[in-house]
C-alpha cells in the first residue's frame, strides 16, 4: 500500500460528509436510515483500512499532510468513534428532520480532527482545527427547542474564537523565532523571548481545544444541553486530534524542554485538581462527565510534562484509552434521556433494577475512567505516569495517582446509586410485558420508555467492548503507536 | 503442566463470568432472583475455589517433585518495554496459593449457609470468585507489573465486597474509604514499579532482585524503593498509620471479613515485603522502618482491641496486631518466621470470624453487652471459637504459639526492644481473645427476654468450615517442625539467607508462655468470674474506664486517629470542593484577577467589569491562563 | 527590520484583548477577536519577508487566516441572531442560564 492509499482512511470520512449531504433530499425515513447504516459501514472499513497502514508512513503536500504512527493510531480512533456516534444517532438526532445537516455537520468536523492528526505544519494545524471546530458551534447548538443550547454555542464559540486568536498570534511568533512553519520543528532554535512566548501562546490555544484549566468553562455548558452524541463526540475526537498536533509541534523543541514542560506540568495539576474537585458538587451525570473531562485532560497532559518520547506517546494513548469509556458513558446518558428516565444523579437510583444492562455498562466505564487495572483507562494512566516518572517529574505523577484516588469518590457514588434499592424518581419501571410506559425527559420531549432505538444499544454495545478489550489486550492499543517508530 | 498456574486462577474468573452473565440474563428476562438460583450459584462457585484448591495443591506438590510449572508470555509492549504475563511456583508462592485457595474454599462454603435467604447472593458469589481470582494471581505472579494489576483487582472486588449492602450508608462509605486509603499506600507501589521500570527496564522477580544485588543498587532509589513497595504494604496490610480502613471494613459480610481481612488481602503486604525481600536486605534501614512500625503497630492495636465492645472489631484490631508481628518478624531479618505466623494466623482468624459470623447469623448482635451464654446453644461454634482463641493467645500446642514464638525469638536475636513490646502485646492479645470469649460464650444471656440473643447452632454448611479451620489451627504449627520432609521455614526459601534461625533460649519461650496464660488469666479475672452472673458483664470494663479516665475513652475511640484525619485530610478537601462550587467556577478566578488588579492599580476598572457577566468571566480567566502560560515558559529563558 | 511590525501587531494585539475583556455585546466581541487575528496576520507577513521572501509561507498563512476568519464570522453572527431572537438582545451579560 503506498501514495495516496495511506489517505485512504480520511478520505472515507470525506466521502461520508458528502453522502450525509444528500441525506435530507431522500424522502422517507427507511431511505436515509439505509444511506446512514451505509456510512457506518464506510467509517469502519476505513478504520480497517487504516490498521491495514500500521507501521507504514508517507508525507503528502510537500510535507503539509503526514502520515505516520501518530496519525494512523488517531485515523483508527476517529473512524470508529465516527461510525458508533453515527450508529447512536439513527433513532435520536437522526430521526430530526434536520438529520442531514447534523450528519454533514459531525463528519466535516471529524474530518478535522483526522487533517489535524496529520498536519505536518502550522498553517494546516490552524486550518484543521478551525475545521474540527467551527461545525460543532452548530452542533451543540443543534438542540433548537432548548435556548440554553444557543447559549451554550454562543458562549463556547466566544471562548473558542478568542483562543483561536491567541493560538494564531502565538503560531506567528513561533514563525518568527524559527523562521519556518514545517513540522517538526527545528529543534536547534536559539531559546528567545519570542519563541518562548509563542510556545506560551500556543499552549493556551490548545489548553482551550482539550478543555484544561482554565480554559475549559466551555465544556459543562455544551456537554449539558447539547444531544449527547454530540458530547461524546465533543469529549474525544478534536481532543484527540489537538493532543496529537500539540505533540508534533513540542516535539522538536526539546532544546525548550525546561520552558513548556514546566507550563504544562503548571496546567496538568490545575486541571486534574480543578475537574475533580468540581466533579464532586455535581448532580447531573453530563456536568459530572464534563468536569471530569477536565481532570482527564490534566491527566494527559502529565504525560506531556513528562517531555520525552514515552509521555508523549502516553499522552496520546490516554485520550484514546479514555475516549472508550467516556463516549460510553454519553450513550448511557443519551438512553436515559430517550427512555424518560433523566440524567440527574437522583435518576439514576435504581438503575441497576430497572436497567441491568445499561447499568452494567455505566459501572465498567465508571472503574475505566477511575484507572483499574484490565480496564482501558488503566493503560492510559499508566503510560502517562511512567512517562512522567521518566521524564523526572515523579511528582507530578504522585499528584496524578492522588487525584485519580480521589476521583473514585464520585465514579463509585455513580456506581452505588444505580445499585441502590428502590429510588425516589415517577418514572414507571418497564413493564414485564414490554408494552411502552410514557413519560417526560429531562429535556421536556415526550419519548417513550425502551424506544432508544437498537442502533445506540448496539453502539453502547461496542464502547463497552473497547473498554474490557483494550484493557485486557492492551498490545492493539499500544501497538498501532509502536511498531513504525522501531521502538 | 504449564496450564495449572494459569487454571488455578483462571477457574474462579470463569466462574465469576459465568454468575454475572447468568445474573444479567435472568434479570433481563425479568425474572427475579429466586433462593434456588442463589443457593445454585453458591454450589457452582464452591465447586470453583475447590478446583482452585485441588489445582494449587497438585502445583505445590509437583513444585517438591522439581516440576518447572512457571508460565511466561508476552502480553504486550509499551515502546522498548515488554510486559510479560508470567506466572511461577516458588515455595513461598505454593504456600500462599494453597492458603488463598484453602481459605476461599472454606468461606464459599459457609457463605452458602450464611447468605442463605439474603438478596442478590448470585452477585455476592460473584464477586467473592472476583476477589479469590485476583488474589491467586497475585500470589503466582512472577513478574512485579503483573502483581500490581492483581493488586488493583483485588482492591477493587474488596471494595465491592465490603459495600455489598450498599443501601447501608455506613458500608457504602466503608467501602470508600477502604480503596481510597489502600490507594494511598498502592501510590508507593506503582511508583516503585515506575522506578524499577526506570532504573532496570525489567519487571521480572528475578532479573530485578540480581539487580539488587549488584552494586549499582546504591544511593537515594535503593533506599526509596523498598519504602515505596513498603507503602503498599502499610496500606494493604492495615499497618499504622493506613490502618483505619480495617475496622470500618467490617461493615462488608462476616464471610467476606474472614477471608479478605484475616487471612488473604491484608496478608498480601506481608506477602509483598517476604516477596521483595531481596530489595529490602540491599538496604537495611528500610529492614528497621518495617521493624519499627510492625511492632509499634502491634502494640497499639493490641491495646485498642481491649476496649471494643464490637465483636467484629475486636477481630480487626487484632488482625491488625497480628499482622504488625508479621511485618516486625520480617524486619526483623526472619522473613520465613513472618510468613510462618502468616500461615498459622490465616487459619485461626479465619476460624476465629466465621465463629463470630456464626453468632451474628444466630443471633442479629454483634455488641459484648447483647451476648452471653451461648455456649450452651451453639457449642460448635464456642468450642471451635476456643481452639482458636488459644491459638491466638499462643498457648501451646495450639498453632499460634509455633509461629509467634519464632517470631519473638527472631526479635529477641536482634531488636531485644521490640521483642519487649510484642510481648506486651501478646499479653494484651491474650486479654482481649479472652474477654471475647468468656463474655460472648460463658454466663448467662445478657438481655433478659431477648429469645433471639440465645441463638441456635448454625446449619452443617457453617458448621463443617468451622471444624476444618480448628484442625488446621490446631496442626498447622506442626509444620514449623516438618512439612513435607523440611520444615515449612526452609521450604519457603525467602531472600538469600535460608540459614537456621538462632535457637529461642528456653526462658523465653517459657516467658512467651507465661505471659500468654497471664493473660487469659486476667481476662478470667476481670470479665470469666463475673460474667457468671447476667447483667454484670461489663463491670470491669466500667472500672477501667473510670481508673484511667478520658485515656480509656482515647484508646477505645482507636487513638482518635480517624478524627485526626478527617480534621486534617478530609475536612479541608470538602471545604475545597464546596468553596469551587459555591464560587460557580469562576469567581475564584475573579478573585485571584481581582488580587491582581490591586496589584497593578490600573486594571481595577476593568476587573469590576470583568466580574460582571458569565461569559467575560470566562473570557477573562483564559487571558488569566495566557499570562500564566506565558510567564510560565519566559521563565525558561535563561 | 521586523520590530516596527511586532510592535505594531502587539499593541493591536493588545486592543482586541482589552476589548474581548470590556465590551458587552458579543457582535463587538466577535470584531475585537477578528483585531487580535489580524495582529497574527501582520507579524506571519512580516517575519515572512525577513524569513523566505520567496516562498511567500507567512503571506499565505495570512491569507487563510483572513479566510478561517471570516468563516467563523459567519458561523458566529448566526449564532448571535438566534440568540438574540431567543434571548431578546445580544449582550452576553444577560445570557447566564448554564452556570455551576
């Protein structure tokens, strides 16, 4: 496989963009459902074809679009968390009649992240994450019937076009001090006050795109109130992509090593210390996942501050080891809200009764994200750690283990909630029979009980998957990082 | 032959599997949980933890035949770093395994009694098989990566077990504060794997413990790492100043108490330290640190468990004792004296809290003033609860008494200090056994007209566990003279030495003696005699509470340690937590701009400004977060 | 040669953050942030002549910026002409529903 093949992968996501355009032209619900299942099954034998690429690397566009480990690992992740959120979609935000602009929306977006993953310089890193990023101030804007949803958007895309500009200026001065705009950069740079300050500015555009302290306010508000496929989305697939060019940018600066680690490490233990802290006082189960997003971007940047080729590697690997559970963890949170059931926490009581599986599901995302051995989010705290004890920061990773302990506090009470007796909330349990019980969802719509639709379950289905089997067979995770660099 | 090590484990994971996806399915067809469906899953994961058994001691005797059993693949790698999953059979892993695999067997079989009629037992039985799983894993480990992942595990299904009846708030925050504070110590753990992985890009038992032996295992790591693996151990085996979990724990099932906080889990520090001990004998300073806190941890326990009135805690303080002799024989230099009372310990307190378990099933009580006389309607369970009473209290020949011998000879040898304190608390050990004893099982019954208090003898399930651990208590501390052709403490072969400990001068060991039926005799005294009447039980309890004043109070409150760091720990972390949320997430940061302002006069007018809305305080904490990034990275320019 | 440009990309730069940090509207909002990419936009041209005259990077690195700009311009006055017909007035300070 050589040439342009390796951009294969991408280009599925492109060709989904475009079918997700003629979508609202087709009549009749069954007509784009089919179109919709079709590009589900695109996205995935992209993603196959992308580990078909493991280990293979080409540069394109006289350097401006790479292909290498760092991009085929995130091809692999974004394509596949492109066809789940696609397959959650079907009956929820799909079933609209707005379905085709929300899929157009979703895919131009991811396609982005994928260009972001790729980019071999600062021009196609700002283009791609403007990319990435303008598409979804309409996705989390996208739930219309509720104003707070635009007020979200607004806030989030203020935030967000201020950071851009700072990110932009802090490109310019970089540009300035080296003289080139190629990735990696030249790593015998002469340390200046221009560069430093370009790399500060820098640091803070992308602290906004992964949501680390303090730049991260944006998150609860457009993770409560938008479709919760959009947040699962949202939480993993520009992060995923931003912690990937963000590497490829530090990379070659590692006569700078003692200037941006020494920020990073600053944002890493705000982040983790804030999120957490935060995480604890909330009574909705999406608040409660945005501020632990937070915590979980302090956690990759640990592995950043850690400044040698493991950290960064880890930093990689833990957004992707994370993203399983906490996409996840947004399906639970979307079936609770078709169902009728609600996603404050006094909803979920019972859980464990009324629904066993989702319940299930909820706990092994939970002790995913709070780093239990056999469990994704394990490997990913993991190598975050151990590239921070190497890298000599062993502090940083004793603050990072003391937060994930302490993050248990609020992960096990979602656990112990669902599998609390009884519970206070009116909502009819499923009757035995399976005839639909009604009810009103937290979001005021008349849904029925049971009707999330088999195309969330089955996506619920395989984010619990990933969780065990990435936790479990680690070597998938970690190999398709590993084989092409010769380690 | 291989596959043994790998069934001995595997058998109860799959068991596990299997109770959690026949629970889900039932349930998913709506039917509830029946007796018969839990009563069946009791039988099926019994079966499993015998498998175990019979599989680990087939293991150990194919380890005396000289059988290579040990495992090893490649699980996966992490750039140049290769994780193996390896498993292996040293003497001390045999033992251990056979243990583990005993004492599980043993509790799954009184659970079936015990649970009997209980909701949701198909997901106890589950859990339980968890738990047996990721403690044989841990102990056949061969490799420190993989111990610390069965180290989690075993923390996580402990967790799960304690806060079984998680609609009691006090077993849910149980629960919590057990993995949170095991956590603390498991920090140390994972740092000194980081650092091993550091220092020798290795993570085998033995290529680590060759590199301990080389010179270049020197200077400030080699003095770390044992503290740091240490600190798993303080944390796991409920050592000072980690062990505040312990008692709390026993809000989880009586069964789960006997074999996750008496004989398995809390084991698996002393475990870790016996395992580790070649990187302990590098650096002897950190041999004194295990000594000093072993013994002092020993004492003090000792001394609390005299006060308590709850039976389940006058057992886990005196776990907690036990396992500090354990750690202070280890440090000590006498790792197979240590692991010795480990072997003893893990029969007759398991024996001794199912006893306790087979009260409570019988009665509904749990608290000294509520019990007495049983001995009459439950003399199983009271004979059986003797012989391991005495075998706690080191009265010959019961099995503790081997054991702790050793243990105080090897102290004797080289810490003639702390060989005094642990006599002390011997003798406090024996007091607080006897106490226990003759107030729960002599006299008459307490309440009057209380027709439940009088109990009745528990069910053959419960019954035939409690007999099988009082033979073993009772034989166990033979195998210090011979088992299986050499003594239990050669066959062990731990660390480099192997030579023969220095022989217990007889005065001590009549001395170990006496101070052991001293103390049973000063229980008889203070609470035998007495409790021969109804409704005077506690009248020596009184009598020191008002001889030593608000001193009693301190000790029977546990040192008032929990108090200290909920004042110091927890209070100011929810305080934190409140304070974030109460500023809305970004008034704190006002603050922080606002302190600024007044630092440069210029900027006030804008901060008023900044403060007033939602979004521009969010706009302003980014350019907040700019400045710090910045001068964070000009203060690299040198 | 570069310091008159840095200098004057700075205190643009500058403005637009004062005026992102001061102002209430978020139309005015939006046109500060588009002040502090157009400072970008002065200093890639400028460094661009110092750096490779002939390759033309930072001139075409401005020009994209200028394009991305006004990308999210769009996107964003429809962004404030919902809000505004939902919330009545684009002044952000009277737009705090999602808070905590």
């Amino acid at each position: 496989m050589t040439g342009l093949l390796l951009l294969l992968p991408k280009a599925t996501i492109g060709i989904a963009a475009l079918l997700a355009l003629l979508l609202d032209s087709l009549s009749g619900g069954r007509a784009r459902r089919r179109v919709v299942l079709a590009v589900v099954v695109l996205l995935s034998a992209g993603a196959v074809v992308a580990m078909v690429g493991i280990g293979r690397t080409g540069v394109f566009l006289e350097g401006a679009l790479v292909v290498d480990r760092f991009s085929i690992f995130a091809d692999i992740v974004l394509l596949v968390l492109g066809a789940v959120v696609a397959l959650a979609a079907l009956n929820g935000v799909g079933s609209d009649k707005d379905a085709g602009d929300f899929y157009t929306l979703f895919f131009l977006s991811l396609a982005g992240a994928s260009v972001l993953a790729s980019a071999g310089s600062l021009i196609m890193v700002f283009l791609a994450i403007e990319l990435a990023l303008i598409p979804t101030f309409a996705l989390v804007a996208f739930r219309a019937e509720d104003r707070r949803s635009f007020e979200a958007a607004l806030k989030y895309f203020l935030l967000s076009v201020f950071a851009s500009a700072i990110m932009l200026f802090g490109f310019s001065l970089v540009y300035g001090a080296v003289g080139t705009v190629a990735l990696p950069l030249p790593g015998d740079a002469a340390s200046s006050g221009l560069l430093l300050a370009g790399i500060g500015l820098t640091l803070a555009g992308f602290g906004f795109k992964i949501a680390a302290f303090p730049f991260h306010q944006w998150l609860p508000d457009a993770f409560e109130v938008s479709h919760p496929e959009v947040a699962a989305f949202l939480a993993v697939g520009p992060k995923l992509a931003a912690i990937v060019a963000l590497v490829r940018i530090l990379e070659g600066l590692a006569a700078q090593n003692g200037a941006w680690t020494s920020a990073v490490a600053g944002i890493a233990v705000l982040s983790m210390v804030w999120g957490n802290l935060g995480a604890f006082r909330q009574r909705r189960l999406p608040r409660l996942l945005a501020y632990s997003a937070i915590a979980h971007a302090g956690y990759a940047l640990v592995g950043l501050a850690g400044g040698g080729a493991r950290g960064m590697d880890g930093a990689v690997v833990y957004f992707a080891a994370y993203s399983a559970a906490v996409v996840g963890a947004f399906l639970v949170v979307g079936i609770l809200a078709r169902g009728g059931i609600g996603d404050s926490l006094g909803d979920i009581v019972g859980l464990g009764r009324r629904r066993p599986l989702v319940a299930a599901a909820l706990t092994v995302f939970m002790i995913s994200m709070v780093g239990v051995p056999l469990f994704a989010g394990f490997w990913g705290k993991f190598s975050v750690f151990l590239g921070a004890v190497e890298g000599g920061v062993a502090w940083l990773a004793v603050v990072g283990v003391l937060n994930s302990a302490m993050s248990f506090g609020y992960y096990g009470n979602v656990i112990r909630l669902m599998y609390l007796e009884g519970g206070t909330d009116a909502t009819p349990p499923r009757s035995a029979a399976g005839a639909p019980a009604g009810g009103v969802s937290a979001h005021g719509q008349t849904v029925v009980a049971g009707a999330e639709g088999w195309g969330i379950r089955v996506a619920l289905g395989v984010a619990v998957a990933f969780t065990m089997l990435l936790g479990i067979v680690p070597g998938i995770l970690f190999g398709a990082l590993g084989v092409s660099a010769g380690l | 032959m291989s596959v043994v090590l790998v069934a001995i484990f595997a058998v109860p994971l799959l068991v596990c599997a299997a109770l959690f996806v026949g629970a889900a399915v039932a349930s998913r067809r709506g039917e509830i949980p029946t007796r018969g469906w839990g009563r069946l899953a009791g039988w099926i994961s019994s079966a499993g933890a015998l498998t175990s058994l019979v599989l680990a001691v087939t293991a150990l005797l194919s380890y005396r035949a000289g059988v290579d059993v040990s495992v090893s693949a490649v699980w996966f790698h992490v750039g140049d770093l290769e994780v193996p999953f390896s498993l292996r059979l040293d003497g001390l892993q045999a033992v251990m395994a056979v243990v583990v695999a005993a004492v599980a067997f043993l509790v799954h079989l009184y659970s079936v009694g015990y649970m009997h009629g209980d909701r949701d037992v198909s997901v106890y039985f589950a859990e339980l098989s968890l738990f047996t799983a990721a403690m044989l894993l841990l102990v056949l480990s061969s490799n420190f990566f993989l111990l610390y992942v069965a180290w989690e595990l075993v923390g996580a299904s402990s967790y799960l077990l304690i806060s079984f009846y998680f609609e009691r708030p006090a077993a849910a925050a149980a629960g919590k504060k057990a993995f949170l504070t095991t956590r603390v110590g498991d920090l140390g753990l994972l740092i000194a794997l980081f650092a091993i992985v550091w220092q020798t890009g290795s993570l085998d038992y033995d290529a680590v413990f060759a590199w301990a032996a080389t010179p270049g295992f020197q200077g400030a790591w080699a003095v770390a790492i044992p503290l740091l693996v240490f600190a798993g151990a303080v944390g796991k085996s409920a050592q000072f100043p980690l062990h505040v979990w312990l008692p709390d724990a026993m809000e989880g099932p009586t069964p789960v108490s006997a074999l996750i906080h008496a004989a398995t889990m809390v084991a698996a520090g002393v475990y870790l330290v016996a395992r580790a001990y070649p990187l302990f004998e590098a650096a002897p300073v950190s041999l004194d640190v295990v000594a000093y806190i072993g013994a002092f941890t020993a004492l003090m326990s000792a001394t609390v468990a005299v006060t308590q009135s709850d039976i389940k805690k006058v057992l886990a303080y005196s776990t907690i004792s036990q396992l500090g002799f354990m750690m202070a024989a280890l440090g000590a230099g006498a790792p197979e004296a240590g692991v010795f009372h480990l072997f003893t310990h893990a029969w007759f307190k398991a024996l001794l809290f199912l006893g306790a378990g087979s009260v409570i099933h019988a009665t509904g009580r749990q608290t000294v003033q509520e019990l007495g006389g049983l001995v009459r309607t439950m003399p199983v369970t009271a004979w059986t609860f003797a012989v391991g009473g005495l075998a706690l209290a080191g009265i010959p020949p019961f099995a503790g008494f081997w054991s702790k011998e050793e243990v105080l000879g090897s102290l004797l040898a080289h810490q003639p200090v702390l060989a005094a304190a642990l006599l002390v608390a011997s003798f406090l050990t024996a007091v607080y056994i006897g106490r226990l004893f003759f107030l729960v099982f002599l006299g008459g019954p307490r309440l009057a007209g209380d027709v439940r208090a009088r109990g009745h003898e528990s069910p053959w399930v419960m019954a035939l566990p409690l007999l099988v651990l009082a033979t073993a208590s009772l034989v166990s501390g033979f195998f210090g003279a011979g088992f299986l052709g050499q003594r239990l403490q050669h066959f062990l072969s731990i660390g480099a030495a192997g030579a023969e400990p220095p022989g217990t001068p007889a005065w001590f060991t009549a001395l170990a003696i006496a101070v052991g039926v001293a103390g049973l005799g000063a229980a008889w005294l203070g609470y035998g005699r007495s409790s021969q009447r109804a409704g005077e039980a506690l009248g020596f309890d009184i009598q020191l509470r008002s001889t030593l004043g608000r001193a009693y109070g301190v000790v029977e409150r546990a040192y008032l340690v929990n108090e200290f760091y909920g004042r110091m720990v927890v209070g100011p972390l929810v305080a934190a937590g409140r304070f974030l949320w109460l500023g809305v997430d970004g008034r704190v940061i006002d603050r922080a701009v606002d302190g600024l302002a007044r630092v440069v006069p210029g900027l006030g007018g804008l901060v008023r400004r900044v403060q007033s809305g939602e979004v521009r305080d969010y706009l302003a904490a980014v350019a907040f977060g700019v400045i710090f990034l910045v001068a964070l990275a000009l203060g690299g320019l040198r | 040669m570069t310091t008159p440009a840095l200098v004057l990309s700075s205190v643009l730069f500058a403005i637009g953050v004062f005026g992102v940090l001061t102002r209430r509207n978020a139309i005015t909002l939006l046109v500060s942030v588009e002040i502090m990419m157009n400072a970008a936009n002065i200093n890639l041209v400028a460094f661009s002549r110092v750096h490779e005259p002939a390759a033309m990077t930072g001139q075409v690195f401005a020009l994209l910026g200028i394009g991305i700009a006004a990308c999210e311009a769009a996107v964003g006055l429809a962004l404030i002409l919902a809000v505004r017909r939902r919330f009545g007035g684009t002044d952000v300070q009277s737009i705090d529903l999602l808070k905590g």
